[in-house]
C-alpha cells in the first residue's frame, strides 16, 4: 500500500479489473493472475480477444504464463532492477522524448519539474545509501530529500504541515537537481546488460519487453500493469511497487481506461479489511493510528504534525472527528476532544511479525485469532507455535479446527515428542465461524468495489458470524466495566454498542453498522451523501470516510446494485471514494480538459455545463475547470490547480520523487533479498536494504549473502485449488483431492544433480527449519544464469500443514521473520534454501 | 484411480513431468475397461457349450437315426445343465443384481447385450423344453402317468428344429459383444470373434459329449460324427484364431503376446492345434488308437475353449488399459 | 463419402440440442468447473493422492468425477530450449476440462439393455439412476471412457448435464462457474457456428487450432458428432481423446451376418456329419 500511497496518493488498485479489457497491453508481474485472481483473469482474457499482447514476468511457468504471449523467466527478488531499467530505457527512448504526449502529462501531472535540495545525495553519490542514513540505527533522517525553496519541517514531522512555498520549478526539465533528472541519473546504470545480470534475463527478451510497453502507451493506447504479493513481500517491496507507480506515471498510464496499476489483493475482502481495517496503525479510512508520543497527546497535536495543508487530507478533521462521533457517540464532545482521550494509541511495532516475537518473549498474554492460521501462514512457523505455546491464553474462530487450535495436540514437534502437550500452558478455546454463505455482509474486493451478501442459510450448530461474537463480546465487557472508572474502563464504556439484533441467536443488525459506516447527521440520523457532507464540529458520525454515503439517504445499501454495462457499471457495488471506477481520472483528459483521444476517453471538462462528466464519477472536484489557478494561501483542494489529478497528494500531482512518505528512499533502489546466493552487484557494499527491520534473535538466524550451506533461490506462493494457509480448502474433499500434498517444484536441471525424480520426497532446509514435500520436476521451473553462474530457484506452495486431507510440510517453518520498513510486509518471495532427497525423520529436530 | 495410481511407471531423476506426456496421456487409458471377470469368463464357456449342445442334439435328432439317439439325450441335457448356471452367473455380476429383471424393460436390436438377455431366455427356455421331452422319453416321469402323456405331446422334432436359432444365438453372440465394444482387441476383431466363438462352442461342445458318450462302443459312428464336426469347428477355430492374431498387429495384439494373456493365448492356439493335428491323426489310425487319441484331442480341445475366453475376457482389460491400442484403433489417417 | 475437410465444423446434432462448447485456448485449468459439478451433484471425494501428473490429481473421468481437467506440459521444444514468444491463448501448458461428449449417436446409450441410458428433451445422454442395474456394458461401449461404475452403489454415471438445472432454465453447474467462459453452454448449431469462427480467427493468429467433436475429428465413424465439443490446439492424442473413434455398434449387424455364415457353414457341416450316421444306419 505504501508503495502506490507514496506516488499517488492512496494505496489501493488505481483501476478496475473490468478496465483491463481496455488495456492494449498488461504485464502482469509479481504475480500470478490467472491461478490466483481467476475471476479477474477473465478480463485480461477478454484484452486478448480484442487484440492486446499480455506478458508475464515470473521465476515459474504458471497457469498464467499459459496464456500471455510473452513469458519472461527472471529471478526472484531482482523485480526493481527490471523496472528501474524499463525507467531507464523509456526516459532515453527517442519516442518517448519527443512524442508531446508524454511531455504534458509529466509536465503537468507529475512533480517531474521540481527542483529537489541541493543537499540531497543519491545512492549513486553513497555507494548505495541516500543522504542522511544513521547506520546505527538503522534508519534514514529524511531532511534532505525535500524540495528546494521549501520550508526546512521540524525534526520528526511526518508531514509538512505548514503551508507550502510553491518549491522551484524547470519546466524545462534539463535543471540538474529537477526530479526528472535526478530519477534519469539515478536509474542510468539499469541498462539492459545489468537486467541480464541481475534478473537473469536475456537483453534481448527485455529490449522486447519495453519496447511492446513504450509503443503500448500514448495518447491511443494504454498499457497496465497487475502485481499481486511477489512485488509486496520483499523487504524493498514497497520501492518495487512505487517504482512500478514511477514508470507508469512516465509513461501516462495513470488515471486512463486501460491503464494504472492493478494491486490484486490476495483475499475477497483483504482490501476491506485495511479500509476498516485490521492493521494496527491505521485507523478507518487511512487515518494514521495516533502513537504515544508527545506531538499527538491531544487532537490538537496529532492534527499539527499529521494534517496537511492541501491536498484532500486537508479535511483530515472532518474525517477524524466524524469516526469519533461514531465510536464515543454522546461521550465524545469538544470538550474531550471529542473523545480522543479514549483511543489506543500505539508505542512501537505491533505488525504481525512482531506479535509473534512478544508472544513468545511473554509480553502479550492473550490471542484472538479469526480467520487466520499463523501456526502454518506465520513466517518462521515454528517461532510462531512456539509463541502460541507461551500464551496464556488463545481464543480461535475458524471453520475448521486449524493448526492454530489444534498445535497443541498435533503439530509435528507434539507428535516427535519434542513437545509435550501438558507442558504448554496455553488455554485453548476453539469457537466454530460461520461461513460467507451463513451471514450478511459485504465483501471489499481488489479494485476498492464493495458487494453485498445475503445470507443464505443458517450456520450450523454453535458456528456463529464474527458480527455476533465482536458485538457480544462487547456487550459482555461493556458490561464488566459498566462500574469502572479506571482509564481501561472509560474505553469501554465511552463506546457506543446499540446496535440491534435479530433472530433467535441475537445476530447484530448488518444493516445498523452499514449506516454507521456510511455516516450520518448526529441530531436527526439523516444519512450523509458523502465525504463532503461530513463536519469537524461533531455533527456528523461516520464510521469510514471512504465510504461515506454508501448507504444512500433512502436507506439503500449501494453495494446491493448489480446493474452492469460496458464501462464503468457504476450501478453495480459501490467503489471507494464516492463510487469512482478509475483514480486520479483528470489525467484521462489533457491539461485543457480534453480526452487525449477518442479511443481513450474516460472523463472530460464540459464548459458549457462547467462540470467534469463522462463514463465515471470524477476523482477531482467537479465543478473545478482546467485553467484553474489557486490564489495564494489557498487551503485543501483549493491549494490544487486545474491540472491537479492526485488529490491526495499535497501538491495534487504524481511523485517521480518523493520527498516525504517512504523511509526507505526518495526513489527506488535495487537490493538484493536479505538472503540471496548473490552480492549485489549495482552496489556491492550494500547488498541489502539499509533500513529494512530485522528480528535479531537466536531463533530467527539468517542466512549471510551467498551462504554456501544455502545454495539455492526458494520462492513459495499458492495454488489455486487451495487458499492461503489451508482454513478454508485442506479440509474440504473437492478441494482437498484437486491437490492433495505438499509438493516442491523443481528444474530438471536441478533434479539431475540431485537425482531426484516426480514423486520422490526430498526434504527443503534453512536455519530456521525444514519441510517434507514431494518433487514435482518441471520446466517449467528453469535455471538462470546470475552474474555469470547458474543460480537454481525452487518453488514450493505455502499452503499445507498437519491438518485436514491435504497436508504437507509447513514452507514456512523455512522462512526468517524480516519486515519491509514501509509496509512491514515479511519477505518471503525470495530467500535461499538447500533441498536434498529423502524424509525427514521423526523426532529429528532442524 | 488407484489402479492408476499403481500403474504408474517409474521415473527416471531429472525427467519433468512432460515426457510423460509424449507419447500418450501420462500412460493412462484413454477408454474404461469392462469390469468382467471369472464369472463372465464361465457364462462363455458354459453359454458356448450349451449352445453346441443343442445344435448337435438337433443335428443328431433330425438325421442321426437311432445311433444318433444318445447324442441326443446327452445333448439334450448337456444343453440344459450347461445353461442353467448362466443367468446366475449373469445375475451375480451385474451392479445391482436385485435389479437384473430390469433388463426385460427393452429389446434394443442393436444392443448385442440386450438381444443376448433376449436370446438367453429363449434358449433357457428350448433347452428346457427339450431337456423335458427327452426326460420323458427316458422315464423319468414314469411310464404311463398323466404327466408323462401330456409332456409326450410335446413335438420332439419341432422342439429340435426350434432350438437350432436360439442354440447358435448363444453360442455366437457373445462375439458380437465383445466387438460392440471401444476395447481395441475386441473392436478390432468384431467381425472374427462370433464366429471364432461359434466354432470354439460346437467344438468344445462337441468335445464335451464325446468325453461323456466315450465308454458305450455301440456309439462308434455317432463319435465318428461328433469327431468329424469337432475336426471341422477346431479348423474354423485354428484358422480363425490366426486370423485374429493378424488382425490385431501389433500394437492392439500386444495383449495376446504379453503376460498371463498372452500365454493363455498361446496355449489356446497350441491346445487346439493339437487337437486338431490329433484328430486328423486319428482318422489314419486303427479304432483302439483313434479312440484315445480322439479322447485326448477332447480334452485339448476343451482346454483350448476355456483359455480361448479367457485370454479374450482379460486380454481385453489389458487392451483397454493400453493407449497406444486404442490410439492405434482410431488414429487419425492424416 | 465427404472428404474429412468438408466434414470439418459439421455436425449432425439435432435441432433443438444443447451442449457445451469448450475452447481450451481460454482455459487457465482453474478447476472450478471440477469443483462446481461436485458440488451440484454433491459426488463424493475421489480416491486421494499425489500423482505427479503435473497439476492433475484427478486423472480420468469416473463415476463421480464428471468434469476432469487434463494438464500436458510442453515448455521445451524438440532442442530442451524453453520459449519466451507464446502462441496467442494458452499454449505449453496444455489445459483441457474433460467431459462426457453427448454424443449425436451415443454408444453407450446404444448399448444400454435396460433402457436406463436415454436421450432427454435437450438431445443430451442420461443414465436413470433409478433403472440401471450395474451391468456394465455401457461402460467399454463409450469411446471416449466416460461412464464408469461406482463401486458405491453399483451403477453407472456420468456427467447428465445438469438435466435438473436445464429443466430449470439454468445452465450447468460448470459452464457457470468458469472464469474465462472456456465452457460456453447453449444450442449446438449456435455453438458450432462459434466454434468455426474462433478457430478460423486463432489459425488467422498462427494458432493451431481444431475442432473435436465435429463430424471430421472426435464425432466420426457414425457418432455424427459430439454435443459436448472441443477446440483444441494439439492432436486430441495429447489430450488422451481418440481422433477418429467409431460408433461401436456400427459393426453389430456386420458381426451378426459374419456370424451367420459361420452358423451356417457349422451347422450344415454339422447336419452332414450326422447325415452320414443315419444313412449308414439304414444302408
């Protein structure tokens, strides 16, 4: 998320998977559409029919190389070097430089032209870091990445919230310290024979490549691009994301039909759950979680260091103080700033990764887990049993009695009697869920459209909904403390939990939570149109500001329409924000208003009725013409002009660089994978991200770079026939039988050094465990050649575990616990492995 | 599946996964096999031997004379004790056994099954018939009862003539079967394998009748005749049993050189060809050495039936089994 | 007799026929449809383990797998070398969702002796679970080794092309559930024209592309065409699918006739023999 975040202003899919049927070319890349995205694929393959080239860059042949025209091997965890050099080939193509075109839109859409301080100092300058890297801790002072011109932001701003000097400009773009330069030098050494190099792809292949993506792109044509987990789970993910955002905004890609970038999302309602989301640094709608510091003591605080001046998120205050309103109700006032007080706020790391690290340290205590198998899914799964074992307590809902619940009794390590089950402490509680057929509720899917479902028929027996069990839960504590006065028990009383329930089990009314979400008037109920409608005065209540006005004032849910069409079907679901299809669609016209073709129309300016209209909802102020022009002190979106497509960001347009937002780096830099049989030959005194977060720990070791005992690339990813961690299809026969066993796909070539034949059990090894599979000898797999050697990658499925019909070993108890430093994301795309053939014996420990 | 699963070849380390798939879908049968085993390898060998039966019991009637006669008593109850256990044998291999009366819903001409059941009862019942009329003239109804003159009415030789269609229905269709059929060594051989039946039937019936009349020297010219149709069915079903392994070529003939089947398949075509050169040898010798040698020649004709049926039920499981077969059966001529 | 060629993209399906058009080339082996007529048909999990044939655990078409996804890897060409420019729509990775034909002359209903195997209202083939008696024969009779018993409950099955949801005007299970529209569902001759039309686009792309299951390959030798149709971009033998299968009981009346002869050769022979005995008797 952070990775699109950063460059254009939300983290979410820019298109729809319908627009991809527009495309005249897609890459999908970093992921594998067709097995995992199959719904979705239906629209590349309508593309096709219509005459687009599909390629696929991926380590394996998969189900979705079968139908792209162009299938590109390359190795895992080398993705940026492969885009930094598609940047590179089109900022020095002569197309590209001459068609007006491209010119325009980078001109105009993007901050191409501002000039960047002259203290800033590129990775070319530092053999690898930027500018203001505090080895020690491991972290980057980001003070020098700003703009020239630009007010110096105070040690620890997020943002710059002081109202912005116009930074200097080159409309030129030949000023040395212009963003556009500084990517052109930045990405120079990414040429054709380092992607050779590096990613193991012949010169010519890629030549091919961006030459069908540059003649793809333009005023006619558009070209997309689709990437799924193989780009986020690096611990440079974010940067290969944003690199992809970097070369489609060169290219003008963003904000056309046909174009953007597609994030597929890995679950039906995973977008969903960061919109309301799960995550515990994000509140409702992208509102970063206040921390427990002293700038965001009181609203007030939190509002100067994290409001900004323009842009969208000037409304921040709005947003905010509506979902107080929702969440404390009558107890949020301006006096308590409305409620502020009351929420959590958090004092360090508590991503997924890091949970596990304190559950086994003793720190936290107790564990809800819904939906979710950390015993198989977790990275370095065996910390993670381990640390479920040193809970005190673990509640589990789940369709099946998953190893999360189950470890206890089951797990390899409690049946080779390493483990004893009476000597794990842990109070187990299995409570059944009922399934998506069983409850009412909507689905969030990857392009931001939300789709009600109706129940269908009743869960079984004592299986229940997560509504039911949050919402009595709640009640129950709301009950507990209905008598304390202790800081833990204003939480829980200040919270509003009216909402009614139905039926003979007391189901919580979806409905009731639905308005909530959408936002409604305080003093009359009435339900807001939208995001626009909601105050900072309390007047307002509003669950998600992004989905303000979901539920239309006439009560109807909106994700309940299913009136389709051929383009933008906005009467079917409702997308975020405000039902828009495609984001940052002004850069569907031109500067003056107008689409850049006829084949490519998507939104226009209409001067006669002063309005932006089209095939969608416009993602820009309605009524604001092209030649505005902001007055100075201008505040929000006024601060933007009329050529200003992303409204998110604080100057309205796309980043080349970006001065604030990713710690990391301004601009995307390749290194390699913490664990790679490779240095890193761009900068060989910085194989490895300078500020990735690491977990050093006896039980976590990492492999060094080139490891000998680790020869070779391991890449896990799943299969369509079964769902991530296994909750949902190891146990179900139809699914179970269509892939039965874990299995371990490898090249003939490395199955004939090792004498493995299809079928035989071989064992894969890291420090941190192993896992027994069956062999799979394909080449589909295949061998490239790294800097001059053979370099093996293999391929294993994450999704088995002990449980169920289809079991297998655990690929994860083989990966390390190590974060992306923007997403916090683990790495598991790429690391280093040995294999050998035969069993693991019983009893016998990594 | 599992029988899939257990057929599945070895692999040599390093081979991927498409060699497999060179020369035919990862070895596994493009067609599904007949489910037929024992039973069914019974019900060919008793169907065929009641049917020959009957025609010879007939022929005997009609023409044979009072020399004749205990081939027509013996053929008469062969015909019937041979078909008796038939329907059993039908009945206990269906899926549903409970439901085989299912069976007398329809009569589909072109189902050789359906005509079978048909054909099946039809000679049940002629067999009965027969095996009746001759029981009374043996007595075993007594002599003058009222039940003895009423099954007398009976009409002997028409009872004989009628029994001639459905005999050689019996003893023929079970080919035609097999050939109606996708299985390759089967399909291959349609127009062959009734005959091939046909005669292995009269000839193993004939066989089976001279083993039980061989004691009685009064019988000499019936033997001669039972001899002469066993010496000219053993020659349709040497000539025909070559015809067949021609035919086949092969790759849809591998059943009848390879394993089990294929060495019951050599021995059909050795025991019958030694019966048959016996025979012919017999007819050279005087009568003592003509009498063992015709009784040996029997027994090896006998032999041969049942290794006859048997190669063909179970070399049609393999031939099933076999992808390149049915490949071959149906290649594309392009 | 038409020559193969104008054969081609015929069929001799009868007005009113409904059936499936698969065309493997937008085919991304999903499964869905294997799971979905499982699910309809609530069919029972099959024999369980990993075979190594690619990504097909499933293997054949059985008594109750109704729908089956074939997989053939062909990464390499004849040099090992692995390519990067793909044909247009799938290709080297073979996927193909595996189904009965319905065939125009069905074999397998040809040979059913109770009956129980009919042709419905839709012109498809169904086994009526409620007369079959587990005989057995029909299952060699298929061609294509589509009906199979079960060990169950001792009767024959096969796909019925959710004769309960067409009665429903719904379509079946698996032309619903796939992605990509692999499997079109509708009228025949509908189909077929579709079918002529996309091949002749795919082969105008360089794509080896046929029909199965017209009157020219798949549904000849007196099948006159399969209802349940293919476009495949391989020889069916690939696909494990017979190319030029033949309607088995084509050859019942010839066998009957060159049984007769025998009959009557036999049993002339045979009177012969006997002849001499009475004759001698008497003379």
């Amino acid at each position: 998320m952070p990775g699109l975040g950063a460059r254009l202003g939300r983290g979410g899919a820019t298109t729809t998977l319908a627009s991809l049927a527009d495309s005249d070319c897609i890459v999908i890349m970093g992921s594998n559409m067709a097995e995992n995205h199959p719904v979705g694929f239906r629209f590349v393959v309508k593309a096709r029919q219509r005459g687009a080239t599909v390629i696929h860059v991926d380590p394996r042949f998969s189900r979705t190389s079968a139908l792209a025209d162009l299938y590109v091997p390359i190795r895992p965890g080398s993705d940026l070097v492969f885009l930094g050099a598609l940047v590179n080939y089109v900022v020095n193509h002569e197309r590209w430089q001459t068609d007006p075109f491209f010119r325009e839109y980078v001109l105009h859409y993007t901050n191409a032209s501002v000039i960047v301080s002259t203290d800033f100092r590129d990775t070319e300058d530092l053999a690898g870091v930027f500018s203001g890297y505090r080895a020690e801790q491991r972290r980057y002072d980001t003070a020098s990445w700003h703009y020239a011109g630009q007010l110096h932001p105070v040690e620890g701003e997020r943002w710059p919230c002081r109202p912005l000097v116009e930074p200097e400009r080159d409309p030129t773009l030949q000023h040395p310290n212009c963003a556009f330069q500084l990517v052109k030098r930045h990405f120079a050494r990414y040429t054709p024979e380092l992607v050779e190099e590096v990613c193991g792809v012949p010169r010519e292949l890629f030549l091919r490549v961006a030459e069908t993506i540059l003649a793809n792109s333009g005023r006619e044509r558009t070209t997309a691009f689709c990437y799924a987990v193989a780009w986020t789970q690096h611990t440079i993910g974010t940067q290969i994301i944003s690199c992809c955002a970097l070369l489609q905004l060169l290219l003008g890609n963003i904000g056309r039909p046909g174009g953007g970038i597609l994030a597929l999302r890995g679950h039906a309602t995973i977008q969903g759950s960061t919109d309301i989301p799960t995550l515990f640094d994000l509140l409702p709608g992208y509102l970063k979680m206040p921390r427990a510091v002293p700038e965001h003591a009181t609203l007030a605080g939190y509002f100067a260091s994290e409001r900004p001046a323009t842009g969208l998120w000037y409304d921040m205050p709005k947003f905010l103080i509506s979902l107080l309103k929702a969440w404390y109700g009558d107890a949020a006032t301006p006096e308590n700033d409305f409620g502020y007080t009351f929420l959590p706020k958090i004092g360090g790391d508590y991503s997924f990764q890091s949970i596990l690290t304190m559950m086994e340290d003793g720190i936290i205590k107790g564990l809800f887990v819904m939906g979710m198998n950390p015993a198989v899914g977790g990275q370095n799964a065996r910390l993670a049993r381990r640390a479920l074992a040193n809970l005190d307590w673990l509640v589990v809902r789940d369709v099946h009695e998953i190893e999360t619940a189950s470890f206890w009794y089951d797990a390899p390590e409690v049946r080779n009697g390493e483990v004893r089950p009476q000597d794990i402490r842990t109070e187990v509680f299995f409570l059944p869920a009922a399934i998506a057929a069983e409850k009412d509720g909507t689905f969030t899917n990857t392009h931001r459209l939300v789709q009600w479902h109706d129940k269908a028929i009743d869960p079984p027996a004592d299986a229940r909904s997560e509504a039911h069990f949050v919402y009595h839960l709640g009640r129950r504590l709301k009950e507990l403390y209905a008598d304390d006065d202790s800081p833990a028990g204003q939480q829980i009383r200040a919270l509003t939990w009216d909402y009614p329930t139905t039926g003979p089990h007391q189901e919580p009314d979806l409905m009731a939570v639905a308005r909530e979400i959408s936002g409604y008037r305080v003093a009359d109920a009435r339900p807001v149109a939208g995001f626009h409608e909601l105050a900072d005065d309390g007047s307002t209540a509003c669950g998600c500001w992004i989905y303000a006005g979901i539920v239309t004032p006439e009560g109807e849910h909106r994700a309940k329409r299913r009136r389709g069409d051929e383009r933008a079907s906005p009467d079917w679901g409702f997308a975020w924000p405000a039902n828009r299809r495609i984001l940052y669609n002004r850069a569907s016209a031109d500067p003056q208003g107008r689409p850049w073709s006829e084949r490519k129309k998507w939104i226009w300016w209409d001067p006669d009725q002063g309005r932006w209209v089209g095939y969608d909802v416009p993602d820009f102020p309605a009524t604001k013409p092209p030649d505005y022009q902001p007055p100075p002190g201008a505040k929000g979106l006024d601060a933007h002009p009329g050529t200003a497509p992303f409204i998110m960001m604080l100057d309205g347009r796309g980043w080349l660089f970006v001065p604030h937002g990713l710690v990391d780096g301004p601009l995307p830099t390749h290194y390699e994978p913490w664990e790679s049989p490779i240095p890193n030959l761009l900068y060989p005194t910085q194989p490895r991200s300078p500020v990735a977060p690491v977990f050093l720990r006896p039980d976590n070791p990492y492999h060094e770079i080139a490891d000998p005992r680790y020869p070779y690339v391991i890449t896990t990813y799943r299969l369509t026939e079964h769902h991530t961690a296994g909750g949902m299809s190891r146990w179900v026969p139809w699914l179970a039988e269509l892939q039965p066993a874990g299995f371990v796909e490898i090249s003939p070539e490395l199955a004939r050094e090792l004498g493995i034949a299809t079928g035989d059990w071989v064992v894969v090894e890291t420090a941190r465990g192993s896992a027994e599979a069956r062999a799979l000898v394909t080449e589909r797999v295949q061998p490239l050649t790294i800097a001059g050697r053979a370099v093996h990658v293999i391929g294993m499925p994450w999704h088995f575990g002990f449980g169920g019909l289809a079991t297998g070993g655990i690929a994860n108890e083989l990966a390390a616990l190590i974060e992306d430093p923007n997403s916090l994301i683990h790495e598991a795309k790429s690391f280093t492995c040995t294999i050998r053939k035969g069993r693991l014996r019983e009893g016998k420990a990594p | 599946m599992a029988e899939l699963r257990a057929r599945r070849y070895r692999r040599a380390p390093g081979e991927p996964v498409s060699t497999a798939t060179r020369e035919s879908y990862y070895g596994l049968p493009v067609i599904h096999g007949p489910h037929w085993h024992w039973p069914i390898v019974f019900y060919f060998i008793l169907g065929g031997l009641a049917g020959g039966s009957a025609v010879l019991a007939a022929a005997a009637r009609l023409l044979g004379g009072p020399p004749a006669r205990p081939v027509v008593r013996a053929g008469r109850y062969l015909a019937f004790l041979a078909v008796l256990p038939g329907p059993l044998l039908l009945i206990v291999d269906l899926g549903r056994p409970e439901r085989f009366h299912h069976m007398l819903r329809v009569i589909k001409l072109r189902s050789p099954m359906s005509l079978g059941v048909w054909g099946l009862i039809a000679f049940s019942l002629s067999a009965f018939l027969n095996a009746l009329r001759q029981a009374v003239d043996d007595g075993f109804f007594g002599r003058s009862n009222r039940l003895a003159r009423g099954f007398r009415k009976l009409p002997d030789r028409a009872l004989a003539i009628a029994s001639t269609v459905p005999a050689f229905f019996l003893a023929g269709y079970t080919g035609v079967l097999l050939g109606a059929t996708a299985v390759p060594l089967w399909a291959r051989n349609a127009l062959l394998l009734g005959p091939l039946f046909l005669c292995s039937a009269l000839s193993s019936a004939a066989a089976t009748l001279s083993l039980l009349l061989a004691r009685r020297s009064q019988n000499d010219r019936a033997e001669q005749a039972l001899a002469q149709v066993e010496f000219l069915a053993l020659t349709g079903e040497v000539t025909l049993l070559e015809a067949v392994r021609r035919k086949s070529g092969p790759v849809i003939g591998r059943p009848l050189r390879r394993g089990a089947e294929g060495r019951a398949f050599a021995g059909a075509r050795a025991t019958t060809a030694a019966a048959l050169v016996l025979h012919g040898l017999a007819l050279l010798l005087p009568r003592r050495w003509r009498q063992r040698l015709g009784l040996l020649a029997s027994i090896l004709a006998l032999a041969g039936a049942f290794l006859l049926r048997a190669t063909m039920v179970f070399g049609g499981h393999r031939s099933a089994d076999d992808p390149a077969a049915t490949f071959a059966l149906t290649r594309s001529d392009e | 007799m038409k020559g193969p060629a104008a054969l081609e993209g015929t069929t001799r399906a009868r007005p009113g026929a409904f059936g499936f058009l698969t065309d493997t080339t937008l085919c991304i082996g999903c499964k869905a449809c294997e799971v979905a007529c499982k699910q309809w048909n609530q069919l029972p999990m099959d024999d369980f383990g990993f075979t190594g044939m690619s990504y097909d655990n499933t293997g054949d078409l059985g008594a109750t797998t109704w729908r089956h996804v074939a997989f053939i890897e062909r990464i390499s060409d004849r040099e090992g070398r692995r390519p990067t420019t793909l044909a247009p729509f799938q290709s080297n990775w073979l996927m193909l969702s595996d189904v009965c034909k319905h065939c125009v002359n069905a074999g397998c209903m040809e040979a059913c002796p109770t009956g129980a195997i009919i042709r419905t209202e839709f012109d498809t083939v169904v086994i009526q679970q409620d007369i079959c008696n587990g005989c057995g024969y029909c299952v060699p009779a298929c061609p294509f080794g589509v009906p199979a018993l079960s060990p169950l409950d001792g009767k024959a099955h096969k796909c019925t092309l959710c004769y309960d949801r067409l009665k429903d005007g719904l379509e079946p299970a698996c032309a619903k559930a796939c992605p990509t529209d692999a499997i079109q569902f509708g009228p025949v001759h509908a189909l077929m024209d579709r079918a002529r039309a996309r091949v002749s686009e795919l082969r105008a792309q360089g794509v080896d592309a046929r029909i199965y299951g017209d009157q020219a390959l798949g549904g000849t030798g007196g099948i006159g065409g399969l209802n349940a149709f293919f476009i495949l971009t391989a020889p069916p033998e690939v696909y494990n699918l017979p190319a030029k299968p033949e309607l088995p009981q084509r050859r019942v009346l010839p066998a009957f006739f060159t049984t007769a002869l025998a009959a009557l050769a036999l049993g002339i022979a045979t009177l012969f023999s006997f002849r001499r005995v009475g004759r001698m008797h008497h003379g």
